[in-house]
C-alpha cells in the first residue's frame, strides 16, 4: 500500500491527514503548534496519526506541507538581515517604493510607513548599466563590485537586483560569482531569477523578501526533512507553494517567497478536491477559522491565480491562489464602542489563550464561538465527550453585550453577532465574486475549518449559493489539498512588443521556450516530460496603459495573436465596462508546468435508504429568528450515502460543527460531503 501525508501548520493547530491511495481510506489528526519549532508540533502529529493507521513511518511514500515558516518571518519581523545590490542611482528604490498611501483622504497623517526588508545603511550601489533592450550601455567594474561587497558586513543573505537585468542577467550572475568569494556562505537571490520581469520595485522588493525568509525556510526545511529520514521516512518532502502547486524542498529553499501563502493555497486545493467528488465545477471557497476567514473563487475546478501576493504590510510579486483574507473568525470579539453604542465584531481576536469564555480558560470577551454557544448552535458536549463547553461562561459574556445595548436577553445579543460577523464574511465572499464581475449564484460554496460549517448555511442564503458543500473532515482540509495536488513550476519573461510587431510565431517560439525551461526544472524534481502538463499566459495591455491583464493562451496552433486580442477585450469589458482601439501591447509572457495529479481515490460511503436515523444521537433546542425550536443531533461517522438530514439540525464529528438551518436540508453525497440546499432547491 502506498500513503501520502498532507500536513498543515497554522497558528493553534498543525493538522495531519494520511491518505491511503488505492481506497482513499483517511486518517487524521490535529496537535498543537509550536511556534518555536514547527518541526515539532509537526512530527508529534505524523506519529500520532501513523499510530491511528497502525502503519510506520517508513510506510509513507510521501509528506506533503503547508507551512507558515515564510509568512511568520514576515508577520513577526523575524526575518534575515538582508544586503542589497543596486545599480549607481537607485540605492533608495526600497524607500521611494510606489507612493501608494492607504486611508483615503490624508491618510498619510495617520500611516505609518512600513520599513523595507533591507536597510538603506544595507544597500550598496555598482556601477553598470544594462538598457531595456538587453543592451550595455555601462560595463560592470569587477573591483568596484568587491568594494561594495565588502562593505556589508554583518548581513545574513545577499539580494541582487540592477536595473533591467531582466533583460540580460549577465552582470547580476557575475555579481552573485564576486559574492560567493567575499561573502563565502551568504545565501544570494538574484531578480533575474526570482522575478525576470520588467518594474524594478516590484522586482526588488520580491527579491529582498526571497533573501529576508530564505535562511529559516532553509533551516527550517532540513531540520524536518533530517527528523523525517531519522524517523524512516523513505518519501520524499515537498513543500506547497502559493499558487497550489507542490515544489521539492530544495527548491523550496531556492525561492521561497513563493511559499509565502502555502497555508491558504492548500484549503483551496482540498475545496477543488472535494468539489470535484460532487461533481461540481465552479465554487466560492470558504474557510474560517479562529481568527479570519479566507475566500477564494474557482472556475472550471481551477483557482483563480493572481501575480501579488500580500502578507502583512508587504506585498511582493508572485504568483499566488487568489485568497481574500476578512478578520472575521471564530474568536472575533464583540464590543460595544461607548460613543457609538453600535454592536461591532472584530478584528481583534481572543486567540486560542484564554480563547472564548466557553472554553473555561479564563476568557472573559464575548466572542463569535460564545454567541454560537447562546443561541445552541454549539451543543455543550462536543466530539463524543472529548470537549465540553462552559455555557453559562458563554451566557454571562454575551450577556455584557446585551446589557451595554439595552437588549432583553444574552440571546437578542447573540443573534446580533452572528448575524454581524455573517454580513463581514459576506464582504469577503463579494469581493472575489461580485466585485470581479461574478455572479455568485452561478456558484457552489464550500465551507470548511473549524467554524466555517457553523455559518455555512447562513451565508448560502446571503449569497445564493446552493449547495452550500460541506467536505468530510473539514478542519483539517487544508491537509487533505496538501496531499492531493501536484508538483508545479514556473517561467517567466518581459518581452513588452506591440502586437503590430509581433508575430504568431514570435510569440509560441517565446512560449515554448519558457515551458522548456519550466519543464526542466520539473524533471530535475523527479517529474519525468512525458508525465508533464504545460500551460501558457500573457500580460497584455492597450499601448499607453499603466498595467496590464493576464490572459490565458489556450491554444498555440490556431491564430494566437487575434485569440488573445479578442480574450483580453472581453476581459477588460468585464471588469471596466470599456475598450479601447489602441493597439495591444504584450508585456510579460509565463508558463507553467505541473506534474500529474496523484491518483487517490475517493472514499465512497455505504449506501443509505434516506432516513438518517440511524446517526441521531440526541435533540437540542437552537435559537431561530427569534424563537427556540428543536434540533436534532447526528453524528456524521454514521450518515449513510443518500441520508437526507433536514434542519433544524446539528451535525456532529471530531474537528467541526455543522448547522443546518429550518427550511434547509443536508443530503449525504456518496463522497461524505454534506450537500445544503433550501427545501424547495432540494
């Protein structure tokens, strides 16, 4: 038999989900983070889920990993001390940046300036110069770059970017040859290969983000990777990267700014899994946890993918699932500003410690969890006993919100917040759907983490999503899409031709070749060509204009150069209601290349006769637009393929909850999915 093992790490829980490939039979398990280490949390769960399948370690073929290493450095500012290399005039690129001031009208009053990653006392200026055409118009001075170098001292990692070196790297390679001999040891991240595009912040600040979390990605990396081969794993890691795909650990450690949202990217992967199980190919992805909530949109069972990726402050040029973040979550606290006296429900959060008052660990602040408490849609005893819920901690904090509204009863509070923290994931949900010219009722929601089938149902309604897709397992599906993607490269160039001088050949011979270069790097990850998929994009643009759409190039044999033309108009119809009749003006061209996706079969449930009987455990009264009904309790391990579990109800399992609200109704898909539509959908 052959196991994979999909592990994600988040800021309270490292979730572990073994897959046997050949029935899709899982195991899963959730232990705590270790901040210090995450190497640790993340063995203690691979041998405790291991023990669950009463397999070895050495029985895995391989670990898949979602890992927040790069974004924490990032978040907590625990980076490396990075020394950049400029061209002569540009030492302050990092500092003039692009002049952006959030906050609307005077905001740069009240903003504070985030520090760039590498210190202006850090950077050093070469004399050279390369034209955007790939030209020299000044030779590099080997000595002059040796004096430059020698003034860093002190500095962790090198990053190097000169002035349209994505045009020729010839001097930035040289650079990084003079740095191996007077910065023996220090990791180097060039811009011609981190980011060859055109832009030089854009490409500096992802250059310097590369060299600022590479040293403890590195470590990071071969620590695990060196327990793992201890404990007797004979697979190889790999690490997932933000656009979904897997990458080898090593070359993880080459370019990790494109492991910067590796958490995220594997919820989605696992919601396209899921959804392709159902049979259904377009989806809104909805995973909330604790502290915020990450929407995505799907086409076609393909994500979204965007040229940015955001962390914190930082905002660097790589190629990322397009994820929405909302400080929304389970942990969102209520308060009642004394100005105002107006209900609000976040951002801050009550963690995991103390956490929410019905954890009994001393948390006192009303938090979304304690509402869902209140109204019953949390039963008091949880995942077969393991878990009790302190309600009347719940009640009395919820119950201090009501009474700084003037309400009757903790429970008219508690249906504000819910309701409250339900119109901001909606926010979110609008932003990647209406907001990008989508329809979301053209659009399945499937909702997973630890809360998001709490409050699945509800944002259905908002949306008009049916079936709102309720996966098996879903707090630790963010596990399941780490073991069930595929390895993935990247190449990209700046070509910036009109199309009027440009020809159909001119433009698949460029394609080809960035897929050749891509293709390779995938065979140098154990990816044999034959086994290899390539697909193809291209930044375009109306002559004149500032920034450009990426469009799919869907086929390199027909007239490309018109297909592409008349894709990017209806594009850009679709998102500004506008065309010009400028010239098109093809600025960046990129191919990717994926391996073949692991072949893991679904789990498929015994069939059932409709009643879900059999899996009730008990009733419990839940608070509904104003009234309290009665809802029963199902323990989801005993639902049946078929199974039918109309609400008001409550479903039941180890990592998550699921509500399901009157005149709606749960049918049990083949799969394990729960799949909620209203009753007359139905």
């Amino acid at each position: 038999m052959s196991y994979r093992l999909g592990v994600d790490v988040g800021g309270t829980f490292t979730d572990v989900l073994l897959v046997e490939e050949a029935t899709g039979t899982t195991w899963r398990a959730k232990t705590s983070s270790t901040p210090a280490d995450q190497s640790v949390g993340v063995l203690t769960g691979i041998g405790k889920v291991c023990a669950q399948a009463g397999i070895a370690l050495s029985d895995v073929a391989q670990v898949l990993h979602g890992t927040t290493v790069a974004t924490n450095a990032i978040l907590e500012g625990k980076g490396a001390t990075v020394g950049l290399v400029t061209t002569k005039g540009f030492r302050q690129v990092l500092q003039i940046a692009r002049s952006f001031v959030p906050g609307g009208l005077a905001g740069w009053i009240i903003w504070p300036k985030p520090e760039p990653l590498a210190a202006l006392e850090n950077t050093v200026e070469v004399d050279e110069r390369i034209a955007s055409d790939g030209s020299v118009v000044r030779k590099l001075d080997d000595a002059d770059v040796r004096a430059q170098l020698e003034r860093l001292t002190g500095i962790d990692a090198l990053a190097v970017s000169l002035i349209n070196s994505f045009a020729d790297p010839a001097h930035e390679r040289r650079i990084a040859e003079i740095a191996a001999e007077v910065l023996p040891g220090v990791p180097v991240s060039l811009s011609s290969d981190v980011l060859p595009e055109l832009r030089e912040y854009e490409r500096t600040v992802t250059t310097v983000a590369n060299g600022y979390v590479q040293p403890q990605v590195k470590r990071y990396t071969e620590t695990l990777a060196g327990k793992l081969a201890e404990g007797g794993v004979r697979g190889e890691l790999a690490i997932l990267r933000s656009d979904g795909g897997l990458s080898s650990a090593e070359a993880a450690i080459g370019a990790p700014v494109t492991m910067l949202l590796s958490g995220p990217a594997g919820g989605v992967t696992g919601a396209v899994w899921t959804a392709e199980q159902c049979g259904v190919t377009d989806l809104i992805t909805f995973d909330m946890g604790g502290t915020s909530t990450d929407v995505a949109l799907v086409q076609g069972l393909t994500p979204r993918i965007g040229r940015e990726t955001q962390v914190g402050d930082l905002t660097v040029r790589a190629s990322s699932v397009d994820v929405r973040t909302v400080g929304a979550g389970g942990g969102s606290i209520a308060h009642v500003p004394e100005l105002t006296k107006a209900l609000r429900v976040g951002p801050q959060s009550a963690g995991a410690d103390p956490g929410p008052a019905a954890y009994g660990k001393g948390g006192i602040a009303p938090t979304v969890t304690d509402a869902n408490v209140v109204l019953g849609y949390l039963p008091p005893t949880l995942a077969g006993g393991e878990i009790t819920l302190d309600v009347g901690a719940a009640r009395a904090a919820v119950g201090a919100v009501a009474e700084a509204m003037g309400l009757p009863t903790p429970e008219a509070a508690a249906a504000g917040i819910v309701d409250i923290v339900n119109e901001n994931m909606l926010g979110g949900l609008r932003l990647v759907s209406v907001q990008q010219g989508f329809d979301p009722r053209d659009f399945a929601l499937v909702a997973f983490g630890g809360a998001g089938p709490l409050h699945a149902n509800a944002l259905g309604k908002l949306t008009g999503a049916w079936p709102v897709i309720v996966p098996p397992s879903p707090g630790v599906l963010c596990a399941l899409g780490d073991a069930t993607t595929s390895a993935r490269s990247e190449s990209a160039r700046t070509v910036l031709r009109r199309f009027a001088d440009l020809t159909p050949q001119d433009l698949v011979a460029i394609l080809r070749e960035l897929g050749a270069e891509a293709g390779e790097r995938l065979a140098a990850q154990g990816v044999p060509e034959a086994e290899q998929t390539t697909a193809y994009q291209v930044d375009v643009r109306y002559h004149g204009q500032g920034f450009e759409i990426p469009v799919e190039v869907t086929d390199l044999d027909r007239d490309a150069l018109g297909a592409l033309a008349a894709a990017f108009d209806a594009e850009h119809e679709r998102l500004f209601s506008f065309l010009l009749t400028t010239d098109h003006e093809l600025v960046n061209a990129r191919a990717t290349v994926t391996g073949p996706r692991p072949q893991v079969a679904a789990t498929r449930l015994p069939d059932g006769d409709g009643d879900p009987a059999g899996a009730l455990v008990d009733t419990h009264p839940i608070h509904v637009s104003g009234a309290w009904v009665d809802a029963r309790i199902y323990d989801r391990t005993k639902l049946r393929a078929g199974d039918v579990v109309a609400g008001p109800a409550i479903v039941t399992e180890m990592d998550s909850t699921t509500l399901v609200l009157p005149g709606h109704a749960a049918t049990v898909h083949p799969s394990g999915s729960l799949l909620i539509r209203p009753e007359e959908a139905r």
